[in-house]
C-alpha cells in the first residue's frame, strides 16, 4: 500500500538543482522532492506522497494521522524493512 503521509521537515537543501528536504516521519527519515511547495523550510509539516511533498499541513493534524497510522500498523507497512515483512508474511 502506498499512502500519503505527514512529516516533519528536518532540512531542506538543493541536489542536482532540485530542492530536496530530509523528513522525518515518526522515527523514519527520508529525502523527499519539495518542488511543489517552494516555500516549505524546516520545521513545518507536510504530506509527502511517492517521494514527493504535496501539501502543508499543521503539527497537531500530523501527529494524530501518524498517531493512527502506527496504531494500524500502517507505518511499519509503508516504512519497515521488506525482508522483515516478507518473512512474517510467509510464517502467518
């Protein structure tokens, strides 16, 4: 499953001319394309869909959703170790 999912911009820096953030998304930090909204810097939320930063979001709002994405399972789904997964998977 492919979900769109808030997160906290750690830094934003340029990279090959595209501007790119470090997220972090409760515990989890990855490099996300931030060309959509040129105006985001460090320390504001976003909702980040395949890679990319699509809209601006408010603290309070992103942690309850990644509140309920963990109480699902669905971070570990989208951010956990596939190996890991596949492995459970096969054993259930």
């Amino acid at each position: 499953m492919c979900l769109a999912v808030p997160g906290k911009v750690l830094e934003i820096k340029e990279r090959d001319g595209t501007r790119m953030a470090t997220v972090d998304f409760g515990g989890v930090a990855k490099d996300v394309c931030c060309e959509y909204l040129p105006d985001l810097q460090p320390g504001e939320y976003a909702i980040v869909h395949v890679g990319f930063a699509l809209q601006r979001l408010d603290e309070e709002s992103a942690r309850q959703t990644l509140a309920l994405f963990e109480e699902l399972g669905l971070l570990e789904e989208e951010f956990g170790d596939p190996w890991e997964l596949a492995a459970r998977e096969a054993a259930q």
